[in-house]
C-alpha cells in the first residue's frame, strides 16, 4: 500500500502534466491568453483539469472552455 505522501506526491504530478498540457492547448487555440487563464489552469483539481480539457475540442471561445467562470476573472 502507497503512503499518503506518495499519493500526494502523484496527484500534483498529475496535476502539473495535465495543467501543462492545457496551457499549451489553450495557447495554441487562442494564441494570446488573458492574463487569469495561467493562475486559474495551475489551481486547479484534476477534476476541472479533465473538464476543460475534453471542452477545448469543440471551444470557439474561452467562455465555451471555462463557462460564466470567464465574466468573473475580467
């Protein structure tokens, strides 16, 4: 059985892979981001993480991506 550190330590790998990865995505849709998008990939839960990354195929917008959550970060 892994120890609680361990299983930490692999969620936040997973977490900054995952985070990377949409940055990148999200760049190369979009080109230049405004400013909330890096902080608010990077805090994120794997959860959204998935979310948002499944949402970028279709996305015409970053509203499309992240929802009403884009009102709130302008």
């Amino acid at each position: 059985m892994m120890s609680q550190f361990a299983q930490e330590n692999i969620y936040r790998g997973r977490q900054e892979g995952e985070s990377s990865i949409l940055i990148r995505q999200l760049r190369r849709r979009f080109s230049d981001l405004p400013g909330w998008v890096k902080p608010k990939v990077l805090s994120a839960d794997t959860d959204a993480l998935e979310q948002w990354s499944d949402r970028i195929l279709d996305a015409q917008s970053l509203q499309d991506i992240f929802g009403d959550e884009t009102q709130l970060a302008n």
